[in-house]
C-alpha cells in the first residue's frame, strides 16, 4: 500500500482565513475555524449540547473545501489543539472540535519522528480478525480509562490531496468544481498496524458517533 504524508503542520504560525460562508463550510463552521485563537475547545460529554456533536455523523469534506484556506487553518488548529500541553493526545477527531466533518488528525508512531498527520474523508475499509486488548482515553471523556478490543491491523482510504493541489495548478476555479462534480476525489490507501492503528480506529469511530466507552 502506498504510505503517504497527508499535512505536517508547524502549529508555530496558524494559516489566516476569509471568514463565515466561503468555499463550502456553513457559517457556524466557518466561525469555529476563522475565529479560533491558537487552539479549539474540545466538546465533552460532560455537556448535553457537545454530546449532540460528538454523537453526530460526520459529513465528507468537498473538493473546494479541501482546497481552501480554512480547511488548511482547520488543520492546523486540530494539531495545536491535540498537542497542546492541557491536552497532550496522540489523535483528533473533526466532531470533538465542534466539526461533524469526516477529518482526523493523528500521531503516527509507525513513522520516523512520530509525527501527526491530518487524513480528510477518512474511511477503514478493511479490518483484521485478530484483536487485541489495550487501555484508552479520550479528550471528550474525561478522567475515564479501560481496555477496548481493536483489530491489529487496519486498511484506510483517504483523500489525496497531493493529487488534488497537483490538479488544481493545471485548471481555473471554474474547471475545478465542473471536474468534482463529475468525478471522484482522488483516494489513498494506507495499512496501518499496532498501536497506530488503535488510534485510527478510535479517531474514525468519533466521525460515526461512537466513542471508545460504548465498545467496553
């Protein structure tokens, strides 16, 4: 399977953004990305309105949001979010910032230098029989841990966005959306083992609803 790096953002600097109602996000996702400081708040079950979210599913994210500065910013800000000292977690989830859209950040310890990558339109499309046991938390389930049964290896599907910013360089905006609208995104393929794999599934979980407590 064709292993590739998605974004590896430096949280130093945060990319700025047009503001509500552009490139395909609602208004109130659009202010969540644009208005946000340094980091986002992470929804918790603790509240009755963040549980609503993070029991949601999650949308896909079209091509013309992928391509747009605030899914660039989004990104950016669920990393600063994630690796943030009064979070300090090893992956994301769009849901746990307040996003029912289909985007996950996550460590990849099965690469040199363990960094986080942020996969769009993230789907597990095939899962091992083999399980193994393991402790979990999440950021949206506080002061809670127990071991959950994962498959040791996973295979995902994710969009390319490699391919995509390579398109966009050859077409006009306009011929852009006209190819999407007729076309599908272009996908990558990925498998992925051990503990790296624990976190995808837990991450892809929060973008059907699921959180790590109701598979105990």
């Amino acid at each position: 399977m064709r292993n590739t790096i998605i974004i590896i953002f430096s949280v130093l600097g945060l990319t700025s953004c047009f503001g509500p109602g552009s490139n395909g996000f609602t208004d109130r996702e659009s202010g969540l990305i644009c208005e946000a400081d340094s980091t986002m708040r992470v929804l918790t079950i603790e509240d009755s309105v963040d549980l609503a979210v993070l029991r949601a599913s999650s949308q896909d994210l079209t091509s013309g949001m992928l391509l747009s500065d605030e899914f660039k910013r989004l990104s950016e800000l669920m990393i600063a979010t994630v690796t943030h000292p009064s979070q300090d977690g090893v992956g994301i989830a769009g849901p746990q910032v307040g996003l029912n859209r289909r985007v996950i950040a996550v460590q990849r310890f099965d690469k040199e230098g363990e960094p986080f990558e942020v996969y769009p339109n993230v789907r597990i499309v095939w899962a091992s029989d083999s399980l193994s046991a393991g402790p979990e938390g999440c950021l949206s389930v506080p002061d809670r841990r127990d071991n959950v049964l994962r498959s040791r290896e996973i295979v995902i599907k994710y969009a390319d966005l490699h391919a995509m910013k390579e398109l966009a360089s050859t077409m006009s905006p306009g011929q852009l959306r006209r190819h999407f609208r007729s076309t599908p995104l272009p996908m990558v393929r990925d498998t992925i083992t051990g503990f790296t794999a624990v976190i995808f599934q837990h991450e892809t979980d929060h973008l059907d609803g699921v959180l790590f407590i109701d598979r105990l």
